[in-house]
C-alpha cells in the first residue's frame, strides 16, 4: 500500500479557493465540476495569479471562494456575500470585488487545466516542503491539489512516481510529471498569509513539488481509499 486519500478538492472557478469533499465522480476531464469555470478579463483571458498569452493577473483571486450549487458555482466574496454565476448582477457585483471588468465563462474548447486533469500531493512532500521553507509552507493549500495522499515520512516521494500508475479506490490515475508550480504559492489567501520566499526555495527543486495525473479508469474517489501503486 502506498498510502490513503487524506484530502478530496474541487476547485469550480480556476484560481480560487475551492471546497473539500467526502467523495467526487472522476471522469477523463479529472474531478466533477473541478475548474470548469474561470474570471474572464475584458480582453478574454483567464483570470490567474500570473500574466501569459493565456492568462492574466487578477489581484485578489484567492480571496474569493467557490463552490458548486448543483452544476453552477457560487462565489463567496471578501464580505461574505455570495454571487451565483448565472446571476444577472453577477459580472457587475464581481467586478466592484476584483476592481476591475470580469465576468465568470464555463470552459468551452480550450480546458481550463494548466496541464494535466488531476493534481496530487502526498503528506510527506508537504513535510518536507516545511523543511525547507518553513512550517507555513507546509499548508495544502498554497498547492491547490486535487487530491492529499497520506504518505508517512518525509520526502518527495510522488516525484518516483511519475511515468507509473496509481489505484485510488475504484479509479486508476496514470502519473504523467511533476508539477511547476507559479508565483500563486506565494499568494496570501482567506486562512494563510503570504509566503514570499516559498517560490524562490522551490528553485533547489527546479520548482517543482507534486504530479500531474491523466485519468485511466473513472470512477469515484472518496475520503479514506486506499492508494497502491500498479504499474
């Protein structure tokens, strides 16, 4: 047995902060309703902690948070006041809260994800990020996973499992790399302050910590399932 799930995350607008669950269906695009909306800029770029050809910084993301009411997010703002997508004052409401022009898009061809369907990290690379850039690097949050398997020790040890499967409960998740993570791990968020020199700590990492996951077979992960390696 390599470990257990620990922790189940769904983030349904991309860039803020998400919900933990008992349990969620997981299907070839990763975990139900996980990041299948985003903040849309008035130039059509997705709202993000960085600027890119695709995305755009838009402060205080990480001070909103979301969760799925059926198949549409609800966004609770700063003042704890919840805007619901399909609400007709929803862009005007979240655009005084952000401070700039924004409205809340479902995914259409382009997926949302960065890179990969599913994202996880394990309790020991969380230990030994604590190592290595202080206790408050250690939070699960700054990382924004999918899935927090719990793995005694400390160490990096889903970087060996890249390239291999993985069985968590009745789905199996083929490792396809290790993640590059972004300035977001240093964003303050509602629950943690800011982190300026997680980022630059990561270096001796190549800035890497965590795996990207394709989905091989769906199924539903919950809170508890064992995770063995298959292959």
């Amino acid at each position: 047995m390599t470990g257990g799930v620990q922790r189940v995350l769904r983030y349904p607008v991309k860039s803020l902060q998400g919900e933990v669950l008992a349990a969620c269906a997981v299907g070839t695009r990763g975990l139900a309703g996980d990041r299948e909306w985003a903040v849309v800029t008035d130039d059509g770029g997705l709202g993000s902690g960085k600027t890119t050809r695709r995305f755009r910084a838009v402060e205080g993301l990480l001070s909103l948070r979301a969760t799925l009411d059926g198949d549409v997010p609800v966004v609770t703002l700063p003042d704890g006041s919840r805007v619901q997508a399909d609400d007709p004052d929803g862009p005007v409401r979240l655009s005084a809260a952000l401070g700039r022009p924004v409205r809340l898009a479902r995914e259409a061809r382009v997926a949302h994800h960065d890179v990969a369907p599913v994202h996880l990290c394990t309790t020991a690379t969380l230990v030994a990020l604590g190592a290595l850039a202080g206790p408050e690097a250690a939070d699960f949050r700054r990382y924004r996973p999918n899935l927090v398997l719990d793995v005694p020790g400390s160490g990096y040890v889903e970087d060996a499992w890249v390239g291999r499967r993985l069985r968590i409960g009745e789905v199996e998740l083929a490792v396809t790399d290790r993640t590059l993570r972004c300035v977001m791990v240093n964003a303050a968020q509602r629950g943690l302050d800011p982190h300026a020199g997680l980022l630059r700590a990561l270096g001796v990492r190549d800035l890497r910590a965590g795996v990207y996951a394709d989905v091989v077979v769906p199924g539903v992960v919950r809170e508890g399932d064992t995770v063995t390696l298959v292959g």
